[in-house]
C-alpha cells in the first residue's frame, strides 16, 4: 500500500491506498485538525502507528510551492521536508506536490460523479487540459499528453496580471490599481479577492449595503463567506452583484488559459468556491466571458467546461501519482535489475 495526504492550513487528511483499490478507493482514512499539531512528521507518525502500517511510498499535496523537495505552507507555520519525512517513513520514497499540481494528477481518473458539466465541448482524447481553481488564492495549471501520460504541469498564473473585458472592469483596475499596486487575477477572482469587488461596488456607490450586512461583515474576521451566502439566498443586492462579477472575470480567465495552452482537452474547474456556486455558473455571465475571445470566440466554443465537485481531489490525485511511482519503480527492478 502507499500513504497519501492533503495538507491545508485548516485541515490534513491521509489515507492508504492499494493498487488493487486504486487511486479512488482508499482503504483507510484520517483527519486532523492540522494547527492542533506541531508538525506533518507528528501526524504521520500517529497515522501509520495507529493503523500498523507500512506504506511502500508516500505523496502530500500541499497549499504551497514546493521548492528543492521543500516547501513552507500557506496559512501554517509547518515547513515540510521530504528527507525528514522519509526518515519517519523508514527511508520510504516520499513526494511533495503542489496541492494544484495534486488535483491535475486526479483529472485522469475522475469518475462522473465526481464532476457537474458547465458546457459540452468537442473534447481531443490527447488534448492539453486547463485547471482554474479559486479557493483561497487562485491556482491555475495544464496537463499535457507525452505519448502514454497526462503529465501535470503547475504554474502561477494566478498572479500574472488582471486584464478588464468589460468597462465594469476597467472600472474595477482603476479602483484597485492605486490600493494594490499590482493587481493580479487572485486579488479579483479568489477568496482573498471577492471581498475587493465587494469594496470596489461599495465604495463607487453602484449599491447600498444593508444594515444587518455591515454587521454581519464588521463580525467576521473573513467576509468571503459571508458575501457568497448572500449572494446565494439572494438577500442583498451588492453581494448579487459581486459574486456575478465575480464569475464573469473567472469566466474570462479560464478561456485565457484555454488559449494559453491550446486546452482542447477540456478545463476544470477547482478549488473551494465553483463547487458552491453551480448554479450560478450555470448561467449566461460565465460562458459569455469565457468565450468572448474576438477572432478566436469559435475555439472556445467548442472547449468543454467541467466543475470538480468531489472534494478529495487533491488526496486522490496524490495517490494517483504515488501508486504511479511505485508501479514505475517496480517496473524498473522487474525489467532492468536495478531501481533507479
């Protein structure tokens, strides 16, 4: 069997899984509180300890960019080692994956269920793939076909600049160009962001806000959720507002990475927020940015659209890509004598 883990800020989730099982069917699975405990070696220790197991391999997408088998969390003090974990591991091979690299891994083998179809496309079998997912920040990547495989590849073009589609939107860069100073995608389509198109229709006076609104804001160390839920139960007409902003401008951006990759494989939408607000994507404002692209609007057309609503993702792609590590490995000491 091998280890698998999602690593957030908020919550760590490991399981087992065998090759028999695959990557969808995990055998065993545990949930931590993740700043309750010290470390990733700490929570890994109890997990194998406590299920006596022996895992042949281990694979953590983490909220973070991993760098010389490193990597610092986002919105935790964890900095994670992959030697370090391997020494808790018995010297096990151990990986580290960008948690966005971790649910391109999972693309491959989503089942239906796992996925709502915003738009049919005309899908190319070896196409590349786009991923857009806004969660807390906004992360984007692409996998490409090398002749057997999709192979992941994670980017941050979540922070490359924000460019306005429609004079609403020039509006917006004018706002937050002189707060900001670089204004990316993520400050306008990610949790951090939603609460400055919020400010930005607030403040131009374009809405009123309700009393019980600015107190349920002025309550919350994070607005986010507080304006998607109004939003959602259309209680106030500014949090309508944003949210389809919102959508509109991640509209956009996902027919720019399409472009950008040549996604005719399909794009994928990830990350906490687009599971929430289907129906809201459902709609005209997204497809319309998404496809208005001028001369190339009939590319776009016929890219198919695909919302990622099975919240494990990220833990199966990890497992995905550990399964597939030991398998290669295996393959190389059948075939060739020696494991590389």
């Amino acid at each position: 069997m091998v280890l698998a883990g999602d690593i957030g800020g908020t919550k760590t989730i490991l399981a087992l899984f065998s090759q028999e099982g695959g990557p969808h069917r995990p055998l065993i699975v545990g949930r931590y509180a993740s700043n309750t405990c010290g470390s990733l070696t700490e929570i890994v220790t109890d997990f194998v300890t406590q299920h006596q197991a022996a895992p042949l391999a281990a694979t953590f997408g983490v909220a973070g960019p991993v760098q010389d088998r490193k990597v610092r969390i986002t919105n935790l003090p964890w900095e994670l080692d992959a030697d370090v974990l391997s020494e808790s591991l018995n010297d096990v091979p151990v990986y580290l994956l960008n948690d966005l690299e971790a649910i391109a891994y999972a693309i491959p083998m989503l089942e239906v269920a796992d996925l709502v179809m915003l738009k049919s496309g005309e899908r190319v079998a070896t196409g590349p793939i786009a991923i857009v997912a806004p969660g807390t920040g906004l992360g984007e990547a692409y996998l490409f076909w090398d002749g057997k495989h999709y192979q992941p590849i994670p980017s941050e073009g979540g922070h490359t600049d924000f460019a306005p589609a429609t004079a609403l939107e020039l509006e917006l860069l004018a706002y937050l160009h002189p707060r900001l100073g670089h204004v990316s995608y993520e400050r306008v389509c990610s949790g951090l962001g939603i609460p400055n198109l919020f400010s930005f229709l607030r403040d131009t006076g374009s809405f009123l806000v309700p009393e019980w609104l600015e107190e349920a804001l002025v309550s919350r160390e994070d607005a986010t959720p507080v304006i998607i839920r109004s939003a959602l139960e259309n209680s106030s007409e500014i949090c309508v507002a944003t949210l389809d902003l919102f959508i509109g401008i991640l509209g956009s951006e996902a027919g720019n990475l399409v472009l950008q990759v040549l996604a005719t494989g399909g794009v994928y939408l990830g990350g906490g927020i687009p599971p929430r607000i289907v129906p809201q994507l459902q709609g005209r404002t997204f497809l319309e940015a998404f496809t208005r692209k001028g001369r190339l609007t009939d590319l776009l057309s016929r890219v198919s659209v695909d919302v990622i609503t099975n919240p494990s993702a990220a833990l199966f792609g990890a497992a995905n890509h550990c399964l597939t590590m030991v398998e290669e490995s295996s393959f190389q000491v059948d075939h060739g004598g020696n494991q590389n």
